[in-house]
C-alpha cells in the first residue's frame, strides 16, 4: 500500500526520537537485530525467492539463493563476529605538543538512515544495507523498488513482523513516495539505483543537507590483453569467455557491475565471438523457459533494451545474437515459429535463424531476451552513453593498454574494471592510470564478494562504500575524543605573546 508524506513523516519521527532516547546501543542488542534478519532469510527464503520470481516472470530461485541469501548471510555473518573489535574505542596516538593528554575515537549511531532498494537484487541490496546500518547501531526506515511490488509487499509484512516500528520500517510506493522519503531529514540516505534517479535523491537529501550514500551505475569495460589471443593460449581465451559471458548473463545483464563493454585488440573480434557463443551455449544450453536465464524485470524496460540494438544497428554496428540453443528447447511450438519468409531460401540465413530465436524465447516468456554482441558501435550511440542493464554485450577494437587507457579516461568513472591476461605489467599500468570504483582480475563480478573490501562508485558511478568494516564505518559517527591531562601545557600557547613564546614555538617546529 502506498504511503503518503503525513504517514512518512509519523514513521520517520518515531525513529527520530527512539535513535535520540537511546544513543548506545549495546552490543548484544545489535547482534539480535541481525539475528532476526538472518533468520528470516533462512525461515522465510523460499516465499521472498518465489515472490522474485514473480516479480521478473522468470528468475531462478537459484540465483536468488547464490546472488541475494549466500552474500547476505555472509556478510552478516561477518558482522557478528567482528562486531566486538569494531565498536571499540579507537586509541590513536597524540602529538607531542598535546601530550600527555590521550586521544581516542568514539564509535557511535548515526540515529536514523533510510534505504532505498533498488528491483534488480531486491534482496540482497535492500537487506545489505539495513544489515550494516542496524549493526552500527541505528533506526532504519527502507523504501523498496515499485517495479517488484510481490516482493517488496512481502519483505515489508516480514520485516514489520521482525522489528518494531522504531527500530525498522518500510513504506511503499511509486516515484512521489522516494521524492518524499528522499526529502525527509535522515541522519544518513542509501540509494542503490540508476545515476539519472541518484541526482534526483541528491538533490532532495541536499535540502536537508543529509549525508547520502549512492550506489549508482556506470560503464564498466573489460579488456581482454593481448596475451589472451597467444597461439597455444585458447584455454585463456575460453575461460576469460567464461567468465565474462558469466558476469554479464547473471540475471540477464540487470547487474550494476556487469561488463558493459569489451576492449580487445584489432583483429581478435572474430576468435571472442566464437568462445563468447560457446560460452553462452555452456551456461545456457537452451534459453527460452531457461528459469537460469532471467527475464527482462518490464516490458519497459525490455522494449529499451531492443532500442538500444536497433539504433546502433541503423548506425552500421555489426550485431550477433546468441543463444541458438533456445531452439532446441523441448517446447515444439517455441522451436517451430511461423517464418516470414517460407518460400525462400532452403537453407535458413542467419537472419532467419535470429527471427526463429527471438521468437522461440518469446513464446516461452515474452521478456527472456536472447544475448547480443554488438561490433563496433558508434561512439554517440546510447548503447555507448548509457548504462545498458541487459544481455547485450558491445566489443570493441583497442590498440593496446595506452589506448585502453585513453578510451576509459575520455568517459566517466566506471563502476568496475576487468582486466584478462597475464601481462602483469600492462595490467598494473592500467590500474594505475585509470580510475574505477573497483577491480577484478581474470574474473567479472567477484570483487563484490571479498567482505573485507570496500565496495561503491566514483563520479558518476557512485559516492561512498559500504561492505564489511567500511559499511560498518559508513553508519557511525566516528566522534573524536580528547582527555586533556593535568599536567597539560597548553597554557604556553596562550596570550599574551613574547620571547617565551617564540621560543617555545621554535623548538617545537624542529621537532615537527
């Protein structure tokens, strides 16, 4: 049901009041809390997996298990057990000119964050963040994604069952509900979404000047080196196939750190395009009816997505759909379709090949789309300017890591970078020479999973990180705290100033 402002501001001021009546929160409070998400994960995971599914028309419980419940339990778990060590007091040591005073950092809530979730891991990145803010010792109020209304209707009546209003609330709706909810003076805002919409939460929280967390999208390229294409090296090729095919085709591309495009040397296309098709056809032997393979979450954005192809088509790319195994699927009617053009041509065209899949995906689910490699798209095309968030992969030609380098540089700061080779120095002048909100090596994805590593944007792409000790962190006020001893100096900064001074001030300057 959706909320109106009168209802938000209720909520938000009976956690406003709760979060400043009772400022430390014991440690045995905070892991019950994460006690009572884990359990619902567990209790609860097969309904919230199935509502999902629901939500997207196809979408395995299998990804739901792996990409939303494995890293949520992970990462709670981690909370749980370093919790201890990270709301200590942090001792830091003291200038000599202050000593013998003592100095530490004091741990404390922030009082009241809100989250909102975003619908392609409707789970995993509305729970992470509730999971992090309760563990640093706060109220939480979320706003779930619209576009998954099965499964946010009932993650809202599990959590309301869990939680007390002053500890966690959810309030639903469409955009008006996020301007409101984004408007209201929270101690610190969570968005997880697209960079158009973060501006627009920016903008509202900047009203109240409320600190604010964006986890947004961006253009993530991956370089395949030349030490990929070796003669006697197809096992790298293949595996980094693989592995790309993987990170991109995880829930049908509608991933925020997924390849967005592929830099690969001049010449190469056509060896990438062979182990790219027979990776797709490893991982998704057939597609339509695949419940591994993922449909697009709306017709919306499902009819964007076949924009994106067309007009980079018009402009002269060179597109290549996968996935022919769809056709082998055991839905005869899907693997037969009425073809246009029956009178012609014995021998079946690739184009006529690529009609008979779409077709086929679409009878087993009008928005299961089939993957696409696109060659060479134009620069100013949108499939180049806009975050794709879907199976759609373009590949490019790239003279080397210097022109990697300058293609990367020229565009805003992407959300991740994946290098494949195993020229160690030309991967370690990339990363040096590029800027990205994170790296994974001879893999896609997978940096995502390291709980000890920060995980968020730069620029477009993102403000601020969050995961294991950082998201610890990004939810508390970290309040500096001087003990000021009796024996303190201090006096001898004080006016009025002369040669006692100067000279006090001389000899500290040698010493600094």
């Amino acid at each position: 049901m959706p909320h109106g402002a009168a209802d938000l501001t209720t909520r938000f001021q009976a956690q406003h009041a709760a979060s400043r009546a009772m400022v430390d929160v014991p440690l045995a409070w905070r892991r019950e809390r994460l006690g009572r998400i884990a359990h619902l994960i567990e209790t609860h995971g097969p309904a919230l997996a199935d509502a999902v599914q629901a939500d997207f028309g196809v979408r395995s419980a299998h990804l739901t298990d792996v990409a939303d419940y494995f890293v949520l339990l992970a990462a709670i778990g981690q909370l749980q057990k370093k919790l201890p060590r990270w709301m200590k007091p942090q001792r830091v040591s003291t200038p000599i000119y202050l000593q013998p005073a003592r100095a530490h950092i004091q741990r404390q809530p922030l009082g009241v964050v809100g989250v909102i979730g975003p619908w392609n891991y409707p789970l995993q990145l509305t729970l992470g963040p509730l999971a992090a803010a309760l563990a640093a010792g706060n109220r939480v109020m979320i706003k779930p994604s619209e576009l998954t209304p099965r499964s946010s209707a009932l993650l809202a009546d599990l959590l309301h069952a869990a939680f007390t209003p002053d500890e966690v609330t959810v309030v639903q709706g469409g955009a008006d509900v996020a301007h409101a909810f984004a408007s209201l003076p929270f101690d610190h805002l969570f968005f997880t979404g697209s960079t158009a919409v973060g501006r627009k939460v920016a903008e509202a929280a900047a009203q109240n000047l409320t600190p604010t967390t964006l986890e947004l999208g961006g253009k993530s390229p991956c370089i395949l080196d030349a030490s990929c294409f070796l003669p006697g090296r197809e096992g790298d090729l293949a595996s980094a196939a693989l592995k790309i095919a993987h990170g991109k085709l995880l829930n049908a591309g509608q991933t925020c750190i997924a390849p967005d495009y592929v830099l690969l040397p001049p010449g190469c296309e056509a060896a990438f395009e062979q182990a790219f098709a027979q990776a797709v056809d490893r991982l998704f032997p057939t597609l339509g009816g695949n419940a591994d393979y993922a449909s697009i979450v709306t017709d919306r954005h499902h009819a964007r997505l076949h924009d994106l192809l067309a007009q980079a088509q018009a402009q002269g790319a060179r597109v290549v759909r996968l996935g022919e195994g769809a056709d082998k699927s055991d839905n005869k009617a899907a693997a037969s379709p009425p073809h246009p053009y029956p009178h012609t041509h014995p021998k079946k065209s690739e184009a006529q090949k690529n009609f008979e899949s779409i077709r086929a995906h679409a009878l087993a689910h009008p928005r299961q789309m089939a993957p696409a490699l696109v060659f060479n798209p134009p620069a100013d095309c949108r499939l180049m300017t806009e975050e794709i968030f879907g199976p759609i992969l373009p590949v490019l030609s790239c003279d080397g890591p210097d022109a990697a380098i300058a293609h990367i540089n020229a565009r805003p700061r992407p959300l991740a970078l994946y290098w494949f080779g195993s020229d160690t120095t030309a991967r370690d002048r990339v990363l040096a020479r590029t800027v990205s909100g994170g790296v994974t090596v001879n893999d896609t994805l997978m940096h995502i999973a390291h709980e000890n590593l920060p995980f968020g944007g730069v620029g477009d792409s993102g403000w601020g990180a969050y995961h294991g000790e950082t998201g610890f962190l990004r939810f508390t006020q970290q309040k500096p705290v001087l003990v000021q001893s009796r024996w303190a100096m201090g006096e001898l900064f004080y006016p009025p100033y002369g040669p006692r001074f100067q000279q006090v001030m001389g000899l500290l300057k040698r010493w600094l």
